[in-house]
C-alpha cells in the first residue's frame, strides 16, 4: 500500500469514527427536544440552540462525506435570504462572553445557485473572524442586497484592523494573524465560493472599520 493509499483509508476510517459521534450528540439533541415538548417547557433560547446544534452538525457530517471528492459541490436554487439568516444564527455562538451588537439588514431577496452547507460555512467564518477581532465590546453589520443581477452581502466589524502589508495576503493558504489560527479559514472560503461562481474579497480594514464583500449570481429575482 502506497501513502496516498495509506491517508485514503485513514482518511476513510477517522470520518467513520467522527460521524459515529455526530450520530449520537444528534440524537441525544432530538432526545432534549422531545423532552421539553413532552414537559411542555417552552423556551426560545433552547429551541434555538438545538436547531443550530443540528444545522451544524449536518454541515459537519456533510463535510466529512465531501472527503471521498475534494472538489465535490452539490449546486441547488437556494433563497437568498434564508441562507443568510441561517449562517448569520449558526454564528451568534461566537459572541457569547462579548458585548457585540450583531446588526442584519437584507434589503430584498432572490434565488442563487449554491452548496448551501458550503456556502453556509463560509458566512460563518467571516462572521466568526469579525467577532474574533472584536475584544470585548463592538458590533457587527451585515448589510445584504440584490442589484444589477447579483446578491451583495457586505459584512463589517468595528474590530482590530488587519496590517495594510498584510491584506493582500490574507486569502493566502497558511496566512493568519491568530496564535492558533491554521491560515486556511479564509483560503477555504474564497475557493469555495469560486466554485460556486462567487467572489469574496476584502472591502477595506481601517483603524474603525474592517469590510468583506461575497458577491454572487442571482438566478432568479424573488
């Protein structure tokens, strides 16, 4: 067996495990949700906090199975407003601790083309970076709308801004400004999205405002 062999069915065989366990932290979220309707016990906090808990568990179980194909993108008509929203939710985890104002407004709505779980994750990373730079205390906008025949979702932190000599590098693979970052974050992201015919780039990062900009087709106007 060759090592390309080797990492295959290691590959193979450490998604296998990791789905296992994602298979049992889903049904133990069905098992508190059947709980609480059985008791009655009505709270939006919690409801919430399991529909994200399984959204981000399919993406992740979804992820692992994309590992057999490395460029596998599963392209669907997807409402442009509601893929928002559901990144933007799956993202709020990240400020808790801080007093970040996360602000969203989407101006009107459409259909595009996507991997929604793909497209998805990317929303949440940028979103996560954006609360990553905040120390303490900011807040976030995410401004969405569509014109000329493309979604625009700008999203802008008043965080720490990223060094004007590094901003043309941070799309690089291996580049990061965190202590334990892995530099592929935003890597990940902007292939990605070009995969699906989109584009991300950076806006601008100053002293008060840090801007990203994902780009995308509309196929249909709603």
């Amino acid at each position: 067996m060759n090592d390309t062999e080797i990492i295959k069915t290691q590959t193979k065989c450490i998604a296998h495990e990791i789905r296992n366990h994602i298979s049992i932290c889903d049904m133990y979220t069905e098992i508190i949700r059947k709980n609480t309707e059985r008791d009655n016990y009505q709270n939006p906090s919690v409801e919430n906090a399991i529909s994200c808990i399984k959204n981000s568990l399919r993406i992740i179980s979804n992820t692992l199975l994309d590992l057999k194909s490395i460029n596998s993108f599963t392209l669907k008509k997807y409402d442009f407003k509601t893929i928002l929203e559901t990144g933007t939710k799956l993202s709020e985890v990240y400020a808790t601790g801080k007093e970040i104002k996360i602000n969203s407004c989407i101006k009107n709505t459409g259909e595009i083309y996507i991997d929604s779980d793909k497209f998805i994750a990317c929303i949440v990373n940028i979103i996560k970076n954006a609360i990553e730079a905040i120390e303490s205390k900011g807040e976030i906008n995410i401004i969405a709308e569509i014109k000329n025949g493309e979604g625009h979702i700008k999203i802008s932190n008043n965080g720490k801004m990223i060094p004007s000599n590094k901003q043309k590098e941070i799309f690089s693979e291996g580049y990061t400004t965190k202590n334990t970052g892995s530099g592929l974050g935003l890597f990940i992201c902007k292939t990605n999205l070009e995969s699906q015919n989109a584009e991300l780039k950076l806006n601008k990062s100053t002293k008060t405002l840090t801007e990203f900009e994902i780009i995308i087709p509309i196929t249909n106007n709603l």
